[in-house]
C-alpha cells in the first residue's frame, strides 16, 4: 500500500461530511509522506498535453539557439544542463542533475527595483514557438486556482477556523518549471550518485506536478516504506508540500522528500517531460508556525517567506 493517499478533490468541493473526510485523509497522508494524488481537480488534460507538446518544440531547438534564453537557476527563460543539483540542498554532493528547463514565473511587479528583480522579473518566451506563452499563461492561471484551493483545504485539514492563506498567498510568488528529462543517447551515462533530480524536498507551499510515467521516473521517501515509486493515474496529478507548508504546520507535515532517477539500463532512450508548479506566498509574508497541539514542534520563530525561499534557491546552484 502506497504511503501517498488518493485524494479526490470534488468531494472537498461539494462541503459537508465528504469534506471534512477529504481533509482528513488529507492530514493523514501529509504526515507519512507530504505527498498526495490529486484527482477530480477540473484541470483540462488537454491543456496539459498541449503545453507538454510546445515546450517539446522548444527542448528540439539546437543548444545554440535555447542559449539565448539562458538564465541562471531561479531565473525566468531555459536554464540548461548542469546548472543544479538539488541533492545539494540536503548537504549531498552529488553530480549535476540530468535535466534541462524552461522557467517562468510570476511577474506582477511591485515597483520594488530589488524585489521586483528576484521575484517578479518579466517572462521571456521563445520566438521560435510562438504557441507556447498563451498556453503557458493559460496552464499557470489553472494551477493558480487549484493551489489556492489546496492552501484552502490543508487550512481545514489544519483544524484552522479560517484560512490564513487567502491574506499570506494574494500576490504569491510561484514558478513553473517544464522539466526534459533527455534519453541516454543525449546525457550520457550517469554518474555514479547522478540522477535527473536528486534527492530533495522543495521549498514553497505546495507543489502541483503532472508528470509522465516512466522508468526514471518520480520516487517518493516515507518513513514507513523508504524509497519508493510514487503513485500514477492517468489525470491524476501528484502533490506535496515544501519546506515552508512544513514549518508553517509546525512541522506536523514534512515537506514532501522525492527524487527523479537517471535513465534505467532497460530504458535507455526514454524521453520524458513534467509540468512542475512551484507555489509560495507573498514575498513579504512573515510565517507564523502553528503551535502545539496541532504544530509538533513549540517556539519556532516566525519566517519572511522571500528570505526563507532564496536561501534554498542559492543552495542548490552549481557554481
């Protein structure tokens, strides 16, 4: 039995008993793993395979022409092979991760020179696929929507009486990042302790993935159970929270540990791509944890959010 629950999300959506049961296998699968899979979440699969098959058209561009929208880890354009190793994170030393990516985020500008900089610089889209900004914009204003829910549902799956991140995530910071994961035939073979992302959790509030299956594919580490491969259904799409949901819960959820294998001896020349929301908070939110008894741990200081989120960021960048 997985240690990550299958959560139908309509049933949070309809209110009543079949709520307040959806928050609780909630509660319970956030505390094994920090993972669940989403369904009945509305988000038009057609709209995925779309982006997916765009951002397919960019990832088949010569090097020479994605190097003009080459910008470092954190940055918004294509950041290329061998700029993270988010093993680093965890203090592992690990070989650069076996990925490349195309980064955009949100870019609803402060007026703040410095911040707007860091959090909110504008999007660069290629010119060579003119498509893919329209259904980029379309896919972010989806996971938007849907991760504002989630905060809405792990507030109730919390005990709160109201929800403290309407006000803490109403100008959030997020980042999409499509993630090609290239066969053998263009990395090579990996290094030893090399994966296409090593072992780590993330940083934000929650994260929304639609992912491909595949031999190299997602792993997810419980306590329980160890590593082990994290469920898939068609539609489905997998989610777990970061470093900032588990200290704001008073880390009564662990931010969700996970990892991506390298390319399988049996699957050589598998080709895979995933659809990675990043959600945050506003920059400026202070971060109050939730003592016990519902936090676990008493008298963790209260966190900036931006603060929080850059020093991780910094953390996983090779240098």
């Amino acid at each position: 039995m997985s240690a990550v629950a299958t959560v139908d999300i309509s049933r949070w959506y309809a209110g009543g008993a079949d709520a307040d049961a959806v928050a609780a296998a909630v509660d319970e699968s956030l505390q094994r793993a920090g993972f669940i899979l989403l369904t009945g979440h509305g988000v038009d699969p057609e709209l995925s395979r779309a982006v997916r098959a765009a951002s397919r058209e960019f990832f088949a561009l010569p090097q020479s022409v994605k190097q003009r929208y080459s910008v470092p880890v954190g940055g918004h354009g294509w950041i290329g092979p061998g700029a993270e190793a988010n093993a680093y994170a965890e203090g592992t030393e690990t070989p650069p991760d076996l990925k490349e990516s195309f980064s955009l985020g949100a870019d609803t500008a402060t007026g703040e020179a410095e911040v707007d900089r860091i959090w909110f610089a504008p999007n660069t889209w290629p010119a060579e696929v003119p498509g893919l900004q329209a259904l980029a914009e379309d896919y972010t204003a989806a996971m938007r929507r849907l991760a504002d829910d989630l905060l809405a549902l792990f507030a109730h799956a919390l005990g709160l009486a109201t929800n403290p991140f309407a006000a803490l995530a109403d100008r959030p910071t997020w980042t999409m990042n499509i993630n090609h994961y290239p066969p053998v035939s263009v990395v090579g073979e990996p290094e030893p302790g090399q994966f296409r992302i090593g072992p780590h959790t993330d940083f934000g509030t929650v994260t929304i993935l639609d992912r491909e299956p595949g031999a190299g594919g997602l792993q997810v580490y419980s306590e329980a159970q160890g590593w082990a491969d994290a469920p898939w259904e068609p539609g489905a799409l997998t989610v777990n929270i970061g470093d900032l949901l588990e200290y704001w819960s008073g880390r009564r959820w662990p931010s969700g540990r996970h990892r991506v294998l390298p390319p399988q001896s049996h699957a050589p020349e598998e080709d895979l791509v995933s659809l990675i929301y990043f959600y945050e908070a506003n920059h400026d939110a202070v971060i109050t944890p939730l003592e016990p008894p519902m936090g676990r741990v008493p008298g963790l200081a209260p966190v900036t959010s931006s603060d929080f989120i850059k020093e991780r960021l910094d953390a996983i960048t090779v240098s």
